[in-house]
C-alpha cells in the first residue's frame, strides 16, 4: 500500500468537495453494520491543535466527523482517520451525518459559542475548550441552553481533574494557612504577538483554508497571516488574550478551593499605560490585547470566608517573590503559578490544576499534618464527559460551573478596554458605573451566524 505523506493528502483533498465526503456504511449502521451501542459516535469541529489533543483521548470511542476550516492545520489529524468523513462547514457536518452523539469544539474563541450552540440545538452533547466562549451573554446563554437539552458538557481545562486541584481544596478547607484574603496568579503568556496594529497587506488566501469560514461571526476583514495560527490569540475580534487563554487555567483551582462566585469590582493597568518608558508606541491599541497586564479582582465574603482580591499579572510582569520562598526555588511553573497569603501562612503552586502546591517554607510543609481525602477523584477530565454523555454524573467542569468562571476571565479583558475600575451587577449582568463598558458584553454578528 502506498504510504500517504501529507502533500499528497493536500493535493487529493483540495479535489474533493468542500462540504463533506461519503460517509461510511459500518459508521450509520445497518443491514452487516451495527455499531457498538456502548461507544460514542464523536465528531471534531476544529481538527487540528487542541482538537487533535482531545481526539487523542477519545479514540476509543467512534470517530465519526472531522471538521477544519483550515486543512493544511489538520492534516495530520486527517490523516490519522483515513475513512472517517471530512468536512470544512460544521453547519453541514451537524446536518448531513446524524449518526453523531457528541461534539468536541476547539475552534478560535471566537467560534465556540457558534458552533457549541449549533451542537446543542442538534441535540449533541458538548466538549468546548476553554475559554468557553468569546463574551459573557455567550457564556450565559450557552449555559442556559444546554441545561435546557439536557446534553452533557465539559468545558476544557484538563487541570480541574488533577489529584493537586483536589488537595489544595482540601489543605485550604481544613485552615492550613488560615482564612486567605489575597491570592496573586500570574502567566508568561502571550507567547504570540500582542499590541500591534492591524496589517495593510492582502496576501491570497492559501488553497487549504476557507477564510470565509474561518471568519465565522467576526466583523470581515481580509485573510493575513497575522492571524493564525494561534496568533488569532492576541486579537481582540478573535481571542482573549494572555488572560483568556492561561486564566481558566490557573483560576480553575482558585476558584474552587476559596469557593468564589462572582466578582464585585475588577480593574486593570496595562502596557500601554508604561508604553513611552518601555519605548514603545504610546497610542492604544484597540486591535490587539496589550503586551502585559495586570488585572485586580474584589470578590465578596463566602459564607465563613473573607472578602479576596485576585491579582491577574501576564506578559512577564510577576508578583514579589514571597521571603518565605527558599533560594533556589522557582516561583510556578512554566505556564505561571498562584501565591495563596493566609493568616497563618503562605501556598505556592504552578499552573494548571495547581500543580507541585507546597506551604512555604519547606518546614513549615514538612510540619503539616494533613487532613483526610474527602473529594471524589477524577477518572479523567475528558472520561468524565464521555461517562457523562453515557447516562452518567455531570462532568466537573459542566458549562453551569464553566460559565461563571469564563465570565471572569472576560470581566478583566473589559476592564483592559474601558480603562476604569468595573463594579459589576451579576444579576442584571451590567456595569452600574460604566454603562460605555456593558457594550463588550455581547457581539454583533455577522448575518448567517447568530447563536
């Protein structure tokens, strides 16, 4: 058999329809053909990237649809399901193949509530990565609607099913530092570029990708590679920035041990702000997330806990290096790191799922006698939706729990924009003191693309 290279797989499916390909008979079933009933029968919109990653942990179960704008970006990923049916439109894939139980969505952020929403109202269940969705009244109204369906979701971050995210909650719940009141977290993160202006150059459009899909909700503008991939990040019609994509991660745990809901105040300082003194272009961007950022949260008493600030840094800005911290250590990991500050002590830990989380100093580790495992452990955060889609519990990072937390995120990346602090009413999800802020809370989009 001739070994398929990926040039020659390009070349062979630039010739075949952009919609969709023939779909097997073993995949719909039939007379010599009945699926297994115990395996889902999974599609991918967004094949390459983080969808690769998640269909990577799913194989076994049905793959059944692959769905990319971008073919060149998920050729790999096709090439490693030869007969399982390609398409570029996942409007198409939802309509032609209804043998499909359950969607992953790792499209740009900008994409996700699209195309979630379009799962969901074809009575699919749902895996999104993170950040759920590009605005808050997405997040909500995504939330709302699969609650509605009744389908099984998952948001994402594969850290809020790590052992350490679970011992955290457990450490602080049992008072190992004390009642915290501050809590700093931090991000290396844009590793692409960010505070540039928009290109002028309309370079073609290469012939494995379908700008018009890609674009998808946003405002139109022409194909530039200054967009993907991943670049897409670093822009505000298409990302979230350093705070959208390492925040879910890194708050994630935050959230869970010091049982947050929403935000009463949030307010940022960014590059621009120190722009002249760094060298840079001193006018503000409003193509781009900022280079760096801080970003300050105020979040009410919980029950028995304080009142917290949550301090957001990224682009290389980082908090003081705690003096209980030995030398020689690293602050994190790295992806970032949290600081917990207690009464009674201090918790390090890096990023995702707060891992490698120690009491600072080492004694005072080595001194802790720690409390019993009282959480259920994860079997896996991408197994816990598969059991989910199967009849099982609700996965850990439902959209009901992904919602809120996403919200957050999205709360700085306004406060990056309007430049004043935010007080923020939950409830009737506006801004009581900056009515010009409640503007970034939903989109416009383009005809054809409504949720």
């Amino acid at each position: 058999m001739k070994k398929i290279n990926r040039r020659s797989f390009l070349s062979t499916a630039s010739a075949v329809a952009s919609s969709f390909m023939i779909v097997p008979r073993y995949v719909l079933g039939g007379k010599g053909y009945t699926a297994p009933s115990d395996k889902l029968n999974i599609a991918a919109i967004g094949s390459g990237g983080m969808g690769a990653a998640d269909l990577k942990e799913m194989t076994e179960e049905n793959i059944v649809a692959l769905c990319d704008v971008d073919w060149d970006r998920a050729s790999e990923t096709f090439m490693q399901f030869p007969d399982v049916p390609k398409y570029k439109d996942f409007h198409i894939m939802l309509e032609k193949q209804k043998d499909i139980d359950a969607v992953i969505v790792a499209t740009p952020d900008h994409v996700h509530a699209c195309a979630s929403m379009a799962a969901i109202n074809a009575g699919k269940h749902v895996y999104t990565e993170k950040p759920l969705t590009h605005t808050i009244s997405e997040a909500r109204t995504l939330a709302e609607a699969a609650r509605h369906a009744g389908v099984a979701t998952q948001m994402g971050i594969q850290g809020h099913a790590m052992e350490e995210a679970r011992l955290l909650c457990e450490w602080i719940w049992d008072g190992a530092i004390g009642a915290i009141r501050e809590v700093h977290a931090w991000s290396p993160h844009p590793v692409w570029p960010q505070g540039m202006d928009r290109p002028t150059e309309t370079p073609p459009v290469p012939d494995t990708l379908d700008w018009e899909l890609w674009i998808g909700p946003a405002p139109y503008r022409p194909y530039h590679p200054a967009y993907l991939p991943m670049k897409w990040r670093g822009w505000w019609d298409f990302g979230t920035g350093g705070l959208g994509d390492m925040g879910c991660h890194i708050f994630d745990p935050i959230f869970w041990a010091l049982k947050l809901g929403h935000p009463e105040s949030v307010e940022a300082s960014h590059s621009y702000f120190v722009a002249e003194a760094l060298n840079w272009d001193k006018k503000k961007n409003t193509e781009t997330y900022p280079r760096a950022s801080i970003v300050r949260y105020k979040f009410p008493a919980r029950g028995d806990m304080p009142t917290v600030k949550l301090i957001w840094y990224d682009g290389g800005l980082m908090p003081d290096r705690p003096e209980e911290l030995e030398e020689g250590r690293k602050m994190g990991d790295q992806f970032g790191g949290v600081l917990y500050i207690g009464d009674k002590g201090k918790i390090l830990t890096g990023s995702h799922g707060a891992r490698g989380l120690r009491i600072i100093p080492e004694t005072k580790m080595q001194g802790y006698q720690r409390p019993p495992k009282t959480l259920p452990r994860s079997i896996g955060h991408r197994r816990e939706w598969i059991a989910a889609c199967k009849g099982g519990e609700a996965a850990g990072m439902n959209f009901d729990k992904a919602g809120p937390l996403t919200e957050v995120v999205l709360l700085g990346n306004i406060a990056l924009r309007v430049d004043k602090k935010l007080l923020w009413d939950a409830t009737t999800m506006r801004f009581p003191n900056a009515p010009e802020a409640d503007q970034y809370l939903h989109h416009e989009y383009r005809p054809g693309w409504e949720l």
